[in-house]
C-alpha cells in the first residue's frame, strides 16, 4: 500500500512558561480512521522538553525520537499516533521549561499520512548543528517506498524563504520569530539507504534536526476475497 500524505496543522507560541509547563492545541480536524498522525515538536531553548501528546479522540502517542538537550540550541521531538475512528479531534502537546525566563517560541505540527505504519523499531535520526555550517543529516531508510518526516528548529534564526532540499516537501505553515523558527517536511525515499535530508535556506541557521522513517501498511485483504480463495481451494478436493 503507497503511503499518501493528505495534510497538517500547526500551532504556534510565542512564549513559553518560566518555570513550568505549555500546552499548545491545535485547530481542530476530522482524520480518517487509521490514518498515521505524526506530531512534530519544537522548541526555541534546549530547556524546554516535550512533555506528553494527548489528543480529544484518547489515542495513544509515542515518542519516537528527541533530539539531545544541550545548552544553547533548539529542541526537537517527534510522536506518532493512528487515529481510532473520523470524528473531528485536536492534537495537545504539553512541553516543561526547567529554564528561569520566558520568552522561548515553541511549535507544533500534526501531519496525517495514509497507507503508512511504524516500524516495531523505526530508523531514526537528530543532530545539532554549528551555526553556519550545511542544514542537513542523514538518515537510513530500512524499507523500500517509505517516507522520511522531519523538522528543523533553529535556535539562532536567520530570516528568510525557506528551501528544502529535494525531494522533500513542506508540510505544515513554517514559523520564524527573533527567538526561534521551526520548519516541517517529508520526503519519498523509494530506496533503502541512506537519505539525505534538511534545507538551503535560510542559511546561518543554527539549527536542531530530527526525522523519522515510516513505512508502507500492509494491505489489508477483503474477506470476501479470503472466503473465495478458500472455496476455490475446498473445490480442489
């Protein structure tokens, strides 16, 4: 089954709590039942982490990767979801400031993907990187026709229209305050091996990356379809 990716959301904040926790909710949307939901996390401060995911239809999110808390720069987290029925939910991710002041952006973007799973363990990637040198890691895809999400945040933002590097694609509406910025995509990766992905601009970023792979659903067969080939087999005998 080809994985389809059909849309996003995103909600922005542009303070974070000193001492305490922020929640950010997204708009409201209505998912298929057994869509993917990936729920990219960012934040401005190293300080900042990312709490829980919940969400108003009570699906279970696991966190997949985050990347390392490390003084001055960003953080990033991604979790996944399959949403249970296609009634109309929002997404809420509580992230905890251990830092002292106030201020930091802090992001969120929910992406729904169809034909798509996750792997018992998914491939995996997050770096952080100099100010000034190439946006952009590596990441081995283990399954053929899988796709790569990923997010960039950068702790040191540099204005600018932001490019990506083929072939990825934005997802949800990109964020950029004096304070930090966030950028959201996916990519094809038709191959298994390695995958390079980030952005060419805006450069002088000082950016943290993560991604994750998610890979084709086995498709389900119709019962009727089952119930006929075993007829046909009886038939035999």
């Amino acid at each position: 089954m080809a994985i389809s990716y059909i849309s996003a959301v995103v909600a922005s904040s542009a303070t974070s709590t000193s001492l305490g926790t922020t929640t950010l909710t997204t708009p409201s949307f209505t998912p298929n039942a057994g869509d993917l939901l990936v729920a990219k996390i960012a934040t401005g401060d190293e300080r900042v982490t990312s709490t829980s995911v919940t969400d108003t239809q009570g699906n279970t999110w696991t966190k997949r990767v985050q990347s390392t808390q490390t003084t001055n720069n960003a953080l990033v987290a991604i979790w996944t979801a399959v949403a249970s029925s296609a009634t109309s939910m929002t997404v809420s991710a509580v992230q905890t400031n251990a830092a002292s002041s106030t201020g930091f952006p802090e992001g969120l973007c929910v992406e729904r993907y169809s034909g798509a799973t996750v792997a018992a363990s998914p491939a995996t990637n997050t770096v952080l990187i100099a100010q000034g040198s190439a946006i952009q890691s590596t990441i081995t895809s283990t399954v053929a026709n899988s796709v790569i999400v990923w997010l960039d945040s950068d702790w040191a933002p540099a204005p600018g229209t932001p490019a990506y590097i083929s072939p990825a694609s934005a997802t949800g509406t990109y964020y950029q305050d004096a304070n930090g910025s966030f950028y959201y995509a996916q990519q094809a990766a038709a191959s298994v091996g390695s995958q390079t992905y980030g952005m060419s601009a805006p450069t002088n970023q000082k950016p943290a990356l993560a991604a994750m792979e998610i890979i084709p659903a086995a498709p389900v067969r119709s019962t009727s379809l089952v119930l006929g080939q075993a007829v046909g087999r009886a038939a035999l005998f």
